[in-house]
C-alpha cells in the first residue's frame, strides 16, 4: 500500500509541478492568438515540451505496476493511464494546430 501511495505522490508532484511551469512560462491565448509566426511556434514548442513531459510521466506509471494497482482497485477490467494520457495531452495537441 505504501507503494500506491509513493506511486501518487510522485504522479501528483510531477502533475503540479508541469502545470506551475506551464502557466508561469506560457504567454496568455489573446496575446498569442495575434502574434506573429515565430511568436506561436515558439508557443507551440512550448505546448509540446508539456505534451512529451505528461507522456513520459504517464508512460512510466503504465510500464510499472501502477496501473495493476489501480485495477485491482477499481476493477479487473479498467485501464486507466491511457485515458488519462489522452485527457491531459490531447487538448494541448489541438489548440496547437488552432494556435498555427
């Protein structure tokens, strides 16, 4: 139990921490929204360092046995480091394209 627990607060810390260095570095959507070209692909550059960041994190909870322990908790059946994978990295893949 304690290894779930050390499992979440790492996933938790890594998901505080991405999220703090998204929002202090990003410039807001307006601004970018009326850029120039290499204003929003430097943006865009930005949005994907996020995207890799969360994939790695979350491709590592899938390859330990972080997702067995939450299926025995919720179920045989439920799988759920993808969909969250999915959750927090494909919103940020489509507003890239909006952004180019």
């Amino acid at each position: 139990m304690l290894a779930v627990a050390a499992y979440l607060v790492c996933a938790a810390i890594f998901f505080v921490l991405t999220g703090y260095s998204m929002f202090r570095s990003m410039e807001p959507l307006s601004q970018i929204q009326i850029a120039p070209l290499p204003t929003r692909l430097h943006w865009c550059v930005k949005s994907n360092i996020y995207v890799c960041f969360m994939s790695a994190v979350l491709h590592i909870l899938h390859v330990t046995d972080f997702e067995y322990t939450i299926s025995q908790a919720l179920g045989p059946h439920v799988l759920v480091v993808k969909p969250v994978e999915y959750l927090l990295t494909c919103p940020v893949m489509m507003l890239t394209l909006v952004v180019l």
